[in-house]
C-alpha cells in the first residue's frame, strides 16, 4: 500500500509565474489576429489618405490597401466606394478579393466589395464606409481635407 503525501497548502512561484506566462500568450493570440480586446480604435481614417492612382482599381472590381485597412471598389467607370478593411467579427484585416468578395483571414468572413455587405459570417455586421474621392487621378479616402 502506498501512502499519499497531502498536497502542499500554498501555490509555488513557478507555478504562479509559468500560469501568467500562459495567459500572456494566449492573449498574443487574440492580438495577432487583430481580436478585439475591449478597446475599439476607429476603423476609418481620420485625416485623408492618398492611395495612389485610380486607374489601379478595376472598373467592376475593387482593391485591398491592407497598410491602410481599407477596401476600394470601383463598381463602374469612375465611381468609387470604400470601406474599412477590418472585418467587424474580430477587427482581422482582410486579406483578398477573388470573384466580388474580400475574405477575412481569421474566421472566414467573406464581403460584397461593392456594398460591404457580409456574404459569410461568422461577421454578422457589414463594413463601415469610408469616403473616398477620385481628385486629379488620384484616390483619397478619409474626411475633405
């Protein structure tokens, strides 16, 4: 018969140490996929942003500028919509456009690049417009400067 040694009556400092050494790093994993951690920063520009020329959107098509977190569309020759590039589940930035949607990375997400409108959740909310303007061949998102 073997005998039971109580357990000790106190937590050891390793133990503590290596549990919060834990939780930091599952917190990173939030992190690296841009989760939300209470703290909403603002998805849209607050001053303008220059993107570069129009002409790189395609006219039916639209282009991710994932440095800026924002969507460009073109839904017709000369006509340009945007929206913020995080996606509303999780605040990820999109990652591609293939065939009319921008997908999210991290959940699966998918959005109508045209309306940002969500075509797959998990999101269930669609992406916040962005102003944009076409000013001398050039695109700039964000408020009137």
């Amino acid at each position: 018969m073997t005998s039971q040694q109580p357990a000790p009556c106190c937590t050891s400092r390793r133990t503590v140490l290596r549990g919060a050494a834990l939780a930091g790093a599952a917190g990173l994993g939030a992190a690296a996929c841009g989760g939300r951690t209470g703290v909403k920063a603002s998805s849209t520009p607050t001053a303008p942003v220059e993107l570069g020329a129009a002409s790189e959107v395609p006219v039916g098509g639209a282009k991710l500028y994932r440095e800026e977190r924002l969507l460009v569309a073109q839904p017709a020759k000369g006509q340009f919509k945007a929206f913020s590039a995080e996606c509303t589940h999780a605040g990820c930035v999109l990652a591609t456009v293939e065939e009319g949607a921008a997908a999210c990375p991290c959940h699966g997400s998918r959005f109508d690049v045209k309306t940002g409108k969500v075509l797959q959740g998990p999101a269930g909310d669609p992406l916040p417009p962005v102003p944009v303007r076409a000013k001398g061949g050039r695109l700039v998102a964000g408020p009137s400067a």
